[in-house]
C-alpha cells in the first residue's frame, strides 16, 4: 500500500480534491446555499449511538440481500450521480464496472456523461436508471425506452428537482456542463447566455416544474419497469406515494444539493418507515460514510441505502479501482459492524440496535 492509500472513503474526498479542478471538485462536493443541510447529512449520523449485543456467534456475517428481487453482495447501491467523465474521462462505464466486480446495484444518473447504450454493454452490474422529467416530454419518455431496451430494472423517479437547487460554488465558477450524450441531437447542454451557473441556466430550460402527483399515470403507462419515487422526506408524501401506486420510495435529499434546511435524511427516516409499515421497500440516501452508518439507517428501517459522493470522489482518484475500493471498504465496514454488534444477518439488525435522540427524550 501507498502512502496515500486511503483507509476510508472520507479520505477518497481528500485525494479527489487534488485531482480535480476546482469546478469540477466544489460540483461533487458542495450542496445549496448555506449547506446547512449538506452538513448534517454528516453530523445527524454522530448523534446516534449502536446498542450492541454480546456473546452471538459472528463467526460468519452474511450480508447479501434482495432488492426489488434482484440479489446484491450487500445493502448498499451506488446512487444515481451526474456527470461521471467531469471526474474520469472514461466516466459512468468505469464506475458500472466497478459496480459489477462488487456484485452491487448501480443508479446510473439521467444526466450521465456516457450514454445508456455505453453503460449497458460495458458491464452486467444490475442497473436501475434514474429519471428527471423534461418539459419536451417525449425525451423523458424516449430515454426510459432506452433504458428499458438496455435491460435496466427500475426507474428512480427524482421528484425533489422541479428546479435546481441555488448551489453556490457553482455560480461563482461558472460552473459549465458538458454535453450530455444522452441528449445528443435532442437538446443542446451549450447555454452561452448564462451568468452564473451554466447548469443552472440548463436545468431552468429543460426540467419540467408542473410535473405532478397526476403525471404520474403517465408514467406508468409509457413504462413496465417498477418506479421508485427519489426524495421523499415526510409522512404526507409516502402516503400519497402509496395511493398512487409505486414500487418503493427512497428517503433522500439529493445530498443537500435542492432545499437547505430540510432535516438530514437520517432524520427523516424513521418517519417514512413507520408510515409505511413494510408495504413498499423504502430505500435511503443522504451522508453515508462509514459502515455504522449503514448499519444505523438498516436499524431504522431502511431496506438499503445508496451512496454518492464517496463514489465519485473514488472515481476521481482512482479511476474504477477507486470506486471498487470506496464500495468495499464501505462493505467490510458494515461487516464489522455487524459482528461487533452482535448480528450475522442484516434481519437480526433491529430498531433496538440504535439510540436515536427520539429515544433520549422519551
Ligand atoms: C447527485 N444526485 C443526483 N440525484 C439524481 O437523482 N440525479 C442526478 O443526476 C444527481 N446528480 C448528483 C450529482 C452529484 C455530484 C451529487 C453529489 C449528487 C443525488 C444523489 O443521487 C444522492 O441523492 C446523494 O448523492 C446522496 O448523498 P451523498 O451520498 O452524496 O451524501
């Protein structure tokens, strides 16, 4: 091992800093306005303590799971995040790669850099495909087709997005989007009167902000695969989620990238759990950066989560090794914790397994 070989993800961040322009780094890295959020995404996790139990035979730990049916090496996915070649230029295929050497479940971003097409033929990884809702509807449409054609499994339907978030660093940078290959010949990502933020002015032209409860039918009926609703934060929404019919729902505030001062998604959790009472899978996103952190979000109910920015900090380290490395070192993390906590299997995590500050003021 190298000097520089990092023992966490945490450290991955650290190396990608270095790698990276500045553009592109504070884009990975930074949330909305006061990022207030994007910290305690983070620090909500510190406050939850592990209750664990003693003497239980840990000699193996088996964390494979099923989601939505389809078997994984563990509980933890890679999230849908845009833009991958901003970090390595062979950008979504390497981090697709990585996904299948670890036998984990890849969200691929609908604002990928490498088409569909490229991510589906590079890798056998199962695949669920993340979906933003143009104005021009008919791209939205024609990109689950794509998707479905490709053999993904499920749609992540990104609903806390009707416009992009007010992210500072990139205004200051002038952030410039790439084209996005997806979209070639469809809509260009060039925007050249913007003054800030060329995503910004990108975003405001294409995602559709009247997309509604009601448009959901429509989406069923342009696609069979199952569709997960991305950014559900309160018991009011996961309701009507369930009335409206989904496959699940993730509880997620897009990394703190859209609405500052909503609650760390780790605090938001339990609520949609416990609304939903185990009818649907309700996965989970949002800070995920050690394996204790894996465990507490399972211990509240989570049936997986997804991680992010550890992802892409690994792959603009080092490439899809850095990305195998972040996955596993999140897995073996997870493992220990297990055993340390007293629970060969992820059914033997339980609520009674975490503190929460709930539980202190009961
Ligand atoms: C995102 N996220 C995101 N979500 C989505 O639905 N579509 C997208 O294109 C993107 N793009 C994106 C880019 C970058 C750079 C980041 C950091 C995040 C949100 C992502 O899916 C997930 O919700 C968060 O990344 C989870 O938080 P952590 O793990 O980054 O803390």
């Amino acid at each position: 091992m190298g000097d520089d070989e990092p023992v966490n993800v945490k450290e991955y961040q650290q190396l990608a800093k270095q790698a990276l322009p500045k553009m592109y780094y504070d884009f990975f890295a930074g949330g909305s306005e006061d990022q207030h959020t994007l910290k305690e995404n983070v620090e909500a996790f510190k406050r939850i303590t592990l209750r664990p139990r003693i003497l239980v035979d840990v000699s193996k730990i088996d964390m494979s799971t099923t989601i939505l049916g389809y078997k994984t090496s563990a509980p933890i996915m890679i999230a849908p995040t845009s833009m991958h070649k901003l970090a390595h230029p062979q950008g979504e295929i390497l981090t697709a790669k990585a996904a299948a050497a670890c036998n984990v479940i890849m969200g691929l971003s609908f604002s990928s850099t490498c088409t569909i097409e490229e991510v589906a033929s590079s890798c056998n990884a199962v695949r669920f495909f993340q979906l933003y809702m143009y104005k021009r509807r008919e791209i939205s449409a024609l990109m689950v087709k794509r998707a479905e054609i490709n053999g993904f499994k499920a749609i992540l339907l990104t609903v806390d997005s009707p416009k992009l978030g007010r992210r500072e660093a990139d205004i200051k940078n002038k952030m410039i989007a790439p084209q996005l290959k997806n979209f070639e010949g469809l809509v260009s990502t060039e925007v050249h009167d913007s003054e800030g933020s060329n995503l910004e002015a990108y975003a405001s032209r294409t995602l559709d902000p009247s997309f509604s409860w009601k448009d959901i039918a429509w989406l069923k009926s342009v696609t069979k695969l199952p569709i997960l609703i991305k950014g559900v934060l309160t018991r009011e929404d996961v309701i009507k989620a369930m009335e409206i019919g989904v496959e699940g729902v993730i509880v997620s505030n897009h990394g703190a990238r859209q609405l500052d001062y909503v609650p760390a998604t780790i605090d938001a959790l339990e609520e949609v759990v416990l609304t939903v009472q185990g009818r649907i899978p309700v996965l989970f996103d949002g800070g995920i950066r050690r394996g204790t952190d894996v465990f507490k979000a399972l211990a509240l109910g989570a049936q997986a989560v997804m991680v992010g920015r550890p992802i892409v900090f690994g792959l603009a380290a080092k490439g899809e090794y850095g990305v195998k490395r972040a996955i596993e070192m999140l897995k073996d993390e997870l493992e220990l914790t297990m055993a340390l906590s007293g629970c060969p299997t992820l059914s033997d995590i339980t609520r009674n397994h975490v503190r929460t500050q709930i539980d202190d003021h009961r």
